[in-house]
C-alpha cells in the first residue's frame, strides 16, 4: 500500500513535480500515466526513497520513507529506468547480489531465484555472464533482481520500454500474478495499450501536475470519449482537444 | 548465512574485477611490474654504454694532426685511434658522428717551439648523454696528460722542480659507501611504488563510481535496503585492496629483479631483506587508503568512465612532484616532513635504500598522518553519495 501526499520537487528552476497525491492499493495494478518529461519518474524517486521530497509525505504500508528511507525499501521493489546488469557477473551473481543487500540467507536467496527462473522463463541464461543479453533477458533479469526478496509493493519504471511483444506479454503476466497474490503494484508508463491493459486505476500526470485518476472507464466518462488515448489528450491539453 | 551489506558489496567488487583481465593486466601487474623491469633495462643499459665508451680504445677525430707530430705520437702510445674527418667539426657534432672533436691551432707547433702555450680546440655538446660526456673527459684528460708532461720536462731542463708548481694538493675522502651509491641509482624506487599503488587501484575507483553511474546499476543497487554509505565503504575497500596488491607487487617484482642489477659493476652493494620489505609495506601501506580514496572522490564527479579515467590518469602527476623533486635536490631529512604524505613516503624509503637506520618516530609519523589524511578523505569519499546530484548521469 502506497500512500503520497502532495510532494513536490524542484531542479534549479524548473519544478519538476507540484503536489502530487496518490494511492495505489493492496491487490490492484495503478498506472502513473504521462507523456515523456511529465515528471513520471521524479515522482517515482520520491516514492522510493531515493531522493527526498522538498514538501509532502510518502507513506509505504505505515512507513514514513523520507524518516525511514532503508526501512520503506525494504517493504519495496523497485524496477527503475536504469536497469543496468554487471556484465562481468552471470544473471543468477547480479539476482544473489541484491539478494544479500536485502539481508536474505544463501538458503532463501537460491530458493526464490529458483522459483523466479521458471515464472520469467530464464533457464537458459541464468548461468550465464550477461554481457552480451537481448533486451527481453536483460529485464528478466533486472525484474527477478529487484523483486529477489518478494516485497509487498512493486514500483516499475516504464517496465516494458523497448521490448518485444513476448517479453512484454511476459511481464504482464509476472504482474497479474503478482496482484493476485495481494500485492500493490504502482508502474509508470507512457504507452496507452499497455496501461490499458493491465491498469486498474490509472493516474495521469502532466507537467508535474496531477490531472485526473480513475478507472480507464472512469476517465473515459468524464472525459466523454471512447479511447484511453483520446481521453488522456483531453486531459492534458485542458480540455482543448 | 546472511552478509553485512559492506561484506557484500567488496566481494562482489574483488571478484567482478579479478574476473576482468583488462583491469588485471592494465593496472594491477602493469602497475607493479613496469618500472622494476624498466630500470633493470635502463641501468644495464647505461652501465653498458659507459663500460664500452671508457674501455674500447679511444675514437679521436682530429683536424689538421700534422701541427703536432709530437702530440701524434703520444696520443697513439696512448692507444688512441686517430681518425680524420671530411666535414667541419662542428657538423660531426650536430650529427653526432663522434663525441668530441679535437683541432689543432695552425700556431701549435711555433707556439711549442718558444714555449708558450700551444693552442688546441676540443669540440663537443656538453648537453649529450652520460657516454658522450665519457668521451669528451677521456680526450681533455689525455691532452692535459700531455701538456703536464711537456710542462714538467720544460721544468726539469731549467733545474726547478716540478713539485714546486703544487703549492696544495688534495687528498680525497670520499664517505660515500657502497649502499649509498646504489641509492643515487635507485632513487627512482618510490616513485615507481607510489605510481604502483596509484595505478592499482585507479580502474576500481573509476569503475565502482563512474562506471557504475553509466552502465545505470547505481540506481538499482542504491535502492537497495541499506545505508549509501555502507555501499561506498564497501566498494572504497575493494579499491583500496587493489591498491595495496599491487603494492605488494611492486615490492615482490624489485626483490625478485635485484640480482639483475648492475650493482657490482658499478661498485655498489644493494639488498632487500624481509624486514625492509615490510618496513616499506609499512609506511606506503596507508597511503593506498588516500589514493583510493581521492581516485573515488574525484572520479564521482565524473558523468562516463572516459571522462574519470582523464581527471584521475591526470592525478598521477601529483605523487611525482616530490619524487622528481628528490631525485635531483638533496634535502636533509627533518621530522615536519614526515607529515606530509608522498613526501615522507619518498624521504623514509630513499634513506632505507641508503642503508640509514630510518627512526621509529619518522616512521610513526609518516604512517599517522597519512592514515588521518587518508581516512579523513575516506569519510568524504563514503559520504559523497548522500548528495541526490551525484547519484544521476543524465
């Protein structure tokens, strides 16, 4: 459960994000829907804790994460923008490293890499160094990784940005599964179908600014068109288009 | 079992970059083993060069000969090689033809004959190399051999004794021993270790910070549930521990080349035993901490790996100053100096190379105030990613 209240961010000049609200559920998929620069992943870095807000709280199931920032990662996993891999270590060295940093056991770490290697389909690369890994490997990888210690909340930064339509497929089922074991699932994204098609709330934000949120049914009606890219137009041209 | 967050992270560094031969052989052996094998080349070499240019028989071009046939004839006793030469004097220099040219005056043989002096002209580059200055000293000594044997004759025949031209003369003690002449040769030796240790530990340095920060894995492995600096400590370590391996090296690498050293044939003596080799651990042991440790801070500031690799290569310069400054200004050891890291680094191995007793208190100084410098800009190093403008390439 992921609970924020109007934070805000400012680089030099520009303001970045402006009292931004939002809350993303126990067992649902929220999408942070936005066009590219709309502060999508500043207002992610707020929320995990990595870098501090000027104004406003982020709650992660209770936990203040700018008080408590190691104590409300913990509760969290997180699939950033950057997911680069350590090419000279195999795919299961780069999965036990976070392993350890999360203050797992050998004995938990194989277990669960285990049991992410045949949720994400990576038997034939897991042994080995990933340099030299596709696109669609390379996510697995970072997705399992950060997902290594089964946290409850699941943050994703544009979590299928480049890949093929299998691997997204993938992600997507990884995701509903993972909702339905309980989990609160928040990603940010830029692609209509994608967010279309697992989102259950939906926030869009622009220009730092949140603009509306709902079900994409919800968005639809008030916005009185048929399509979820109509509807987000609608929404950041202030009703012009 | 579960690993403390530092644990982990140093040993996932070591192992990553043992795995990767370009650090090893770049920094790691290049680093230790370059400058021994350098110098054993260099010194032989040089040895070689003025071995030959002091015992082959003595190459003397000389102009117009036939001025002084007395000359001539002392010379060959000498076993000199008497050359002619087709072009000017001057030419054969500049094009390094010979070493030193030697005319005689159109005068000489007159001049000779009413007993005042004979003129000769000596022509050489006082600018070349140690072998050609051999040369030139071998030419100047013979014809001053001659010109003290004409003198002494020209004595004798009026009945005056030579002796008498000698109101002083100079008994030399020359105090220098064994050991020390070997140091002159070796006062390059700290230089290469501290260069060593730089060059160990600046591709960890650069790839843990800068590399990292571009391949985008340091926002991933920050989101991690664990303090910032913890991380930083942990990577600081590995580069650190790079550092010192090379190090130890370097130390191993001069050890195992002495016995290639020229030492005898210059007259020298040089050893290092166990106790010195630990004793130069020792005092450059710390000094690892404050390379590593300026290498992170300077190298997090950089957006690529490229971009770190040139602050950081230029840093390398810095450990040189005070070893070229000791290679050619003798300074006498005071214990102030034994704050100043580098310096007193470079001080504390050249008297062990002297063979001078190195007192304690130097080395308790050097050793302290290069750990607190070191540590002090550890803390800096460790802290630095605390600031969220550090954490960002874009």
């Amino acid at each position: 459960m992921i609970s924020v209240q109007s934070i805000s961010k400012s680089f030099g000049e520009v303001e970045a994000v402006k009292n931004v609200s939002l809350e993303a559920a126990d067992g649902q998929i929220t999408a942070l829907l936005g066009a590219n620069g709309a502060g999508k992943t500043t207002s992610m870095r707020m929320i995990y804790a990595l870098i501090k807000p000027a104004t406003g709280t982020v709650m992660i199931d209770g936990i203040d994460s700018v008080k408590d920032p190691i104590a409300a990662r913990a509760r969290m996993g997180v699939l950033p923008d950057a997911r680069g891999l350590y090419t000279r270590l195999t795919a299961r060295e780069n999965i036990e490293y976070f392993g350890r940093l999360q203050g797992m056991t050998d004995a938990d770490i194989s277990r669960r890499i285990d049991e992410m290697v045949e949720r994400l389909g990576m038997e034939k690369f897991i042994d080995r160094k990933t340099d030299g890994f596709s696109q669609g490997q390379r996510v697995k990888v970072a997705l399992a990784r950060c997902l290594v210690h089964d946290p409850q909340n699941i943050l994703l930064d544009e979590p299928t940005n480049g890949l093929d339509v299998m691997s997204t497929r993938g992600v997507r089922e990884f995701l509903r599964d993972e909702k339905a074991k309980g989990k609160c699932i928040l990603f940010s994204s830029h692609v209509m179908q994608e967010v279309s098609a697992v989102c259950d709330d939906i926030v869009v934000i622009d220009a730092g600014v949140i603009r509306s949120r709902g079900s994409e049914s919800e968005l639809l009606a008030e916005t009185g068109r048929t399509n979820l890219e109509d509807a987000f137009v609608h929404l950041v041209t202030g009703g012009q288009l | 079992m579960k690993a403390s967050a530092f644990k982990t992270v140093y040993w996932k560094e070591v192992v990553e970059n043992l795995r990767d031969k370009r650090t090893m052989l770049s920094s790691v052996i290049m680093g230790s083993i370059m400058g021994p094998l350098l110098m054993v080349g260099l010194m032989n070499m040089t040895v070689k060069m003025q071995k030959d240019k002091s015992e082959k028989p003595l190459e003397l071009p000389v102009v117009a000969m036939e001025h002084a046939q007395a000359l001539e004839t002392f010379l060959l006793a000498q076993g000199v090689e008497i050359k002619t030469i087709d072009k000017s004097p001057e030419q054969v220099i500049k094009d390094k033809d010979h070493d030193v040219v030697l005319v005689i005056d159109a005068g000489f043989s007159d001049a000779m004959a009413e007993g005042k002096p004979a003129k000769v002209m000596l022509y050489y580059d006082d600018s070349a190399k140690g072998a050609a200055k051999v040369t030139v000293r071998r030419a100047r000594a013979l014809i001053n051999a001659y010109s003290k044997g004409i003198g002494n004759m020209r004595l004798q025949l009026r009945g005056v004794s030579p002796s008498l031209l000698k109101a002083v003369y100079i008994e030399d003690h020359d105090l220098s021993t064994k050991a020390s002449r070997g140091a002159m040769l070796l006062s390059f030796l700290p230089y290469f270790l501290i260069i060593g240790l730089f060059a160990g530990s600046m591709y960890l340095a650069i790839d843990t910070t800068a590399g990292e920060k571009e391949r985008k894995s340091m926002e991933p492995l920050f989101l991690n549930p664990v303090a910032r600096s913890s991380i930083l400590a942990g990577k600081l370590a590995a580069t650190v521990s790079f550092g010192l391996l090379t190090l130890v090296l370097t130390v191993l690498a001069f050890k195992l080349t002495l016995p290639w050293y020229p030492f005898e044939k210059l007259g020298m003596s040089f050893d290092l035993n166990v106790t010195s080799m630990l004793l130069m651990f020792l005092v450059l042991a710390p000094l690892a901490l404050l390379a590593g440790s300026i290498q992170t801070i300077i190298a997090a500031f950089a957006k690529t790996f490229r971009e770190a690799q040139t602050y950081v290569g230029l840093l390398i310069m810095v450990p040189m100053i005070p070893s070229m400054m000791l290679m050619f200004l003798p300074v006498k050891e005071k214990l102030w100096m034994m704050a100043i890291p580098i310096l007193n680094q470079n001080l504390i191995i050249n008297q062990m190379i002297r063979g001078e007793v190195v007192g304690w208190d130097a080395i308790a100084v050097t050793f302290a105030s290069t750990m607190v410098l070191g540590l002090a800009l550890a803390w800096v190093a460790v802290q630095l990613y605390n600031r969220e403008k550090m954490l960002f390439s874009d």
